[in-house]
C-alpha cells in the first residue's frame, strides 16, 4: 500500500469512528444522528430547511419529518420570515438549546486522540488539513448554493481541538 492509499484509509477509520462515536452520543440524547445534526446547525443559526437539507444533500421533504420530530418534542419552533411568509426558519427551542450543550458537552471522543500529540504536532496536523480542504473544489459548488457550511460541527470540533490545546498545555485542570 503506497503513502497516499494509507493516509486516505486512514482518514476513512477516523471518519468511520467520529460517525459511530457521534450517534452513540445522539442516541444518549434519544436524537438520531441527523436529528443531532439538524439541532447543532440551527444552534448556529436559524436556518430554512431547504438551506438544511442542502447541507444534509438530501431533498427537503426528507428535512420535514427530522424537524416535525424535533418540534414534537419541544426542541425546535418554525419562525415566519417577515420578508417572505412561505418560508420559516428553523430555531431552537430552550430545552432545544439544553439539548445542544449536553451534546456538545457528549462529543469529547473527537479531541481525545488529539492527546497523544504535541502542541507543534497538533499545529502542524492543522495545517495540513486546512491545505486539504483549500485544495478540493469539489464541495466549492454545493457551499456556494447554500451558501454556508456545517458551521456548527466545525466550531465543535474547533472548540474541542482548543481544549485539547490548554489541556496538553497544562492550563485546564
């Protein structure tokens, strides 16, 4: 097996674990993946579901029965757009925002592994990342019809990284 063909099988593990780890959590908060999901892109912002769905690459009828589930059981409202009264946004509700920080506070498993590096390492495994993804155009065109990206995932994941961070550091108890 060449560089190349381990590094992207490598990938592929650490993805394989993430999703797993991400709907043990999920299913903790008695929420499916994409419930969990939907719920940490409207805590960033409110969002419309054919914008959700965009994200999600599924078709917005498919969004409707994730948020009629949410709604049901008080963790989401549909918010009128005054500029446009067939759309709503999606929003959390309180509990819904409960919700989102015990998830959130569920999903160390991401920066776990993180530990086994350095600080320089860490930067440096960053970097290269960043590279990557400035490198693949292929999703340059679906963020430019939605017009964002999973913010909310990132920002987690970016949270956990900078804990990661103090803790190696020595500032976080």
């Amino acid at each position: 097996m060449n560089v190349t063909s381990e590094v992207v099988s490598l990938m592929g593990e650490i993805a394989l674990r993430y999703n797993r780890r991400y709907e043990e959590a999920a299913v903790r908060h008695r929420l499916t993946a994409l419930q969990a999901k939907a719920l940490m892109l409207v805590a960033a912002e409110p969002l419309p579901m054919r914008r959700i769905a965009g994200l999600f690459n599924c078709d917005p009828s498919n969004i409707t029965g994730i948020v009629d589930r949410l709604e049901k059981r008080g963790l989401v409202r549909r918010d009128p757009v005054p500029a446009d009264r067939r759309v709503r946004h999606i929003a959390l509700t309180e509990e819904g925002r409960r919700i989102v920080e015990e998830l959130r506070g569920s999903l160390g498993f991401a920066a776990a592994p993180l530990g086994a590096l350095t600080a320089p390492e860490r930067t440096q495994l960053r970097d290269l990342l960043k590279r990557m993804l400035a490198a693949d155009t292929a999703d340059t065109a679906d963020t430019a019809d939605t017009g964002t990206t999973d913010t909310a995932q990132i920002a987690d994941t970016a949270g956990m990284i900078e804990a990661a961070d103090a803790e190696a550091a020595g500032q976080v108890g």
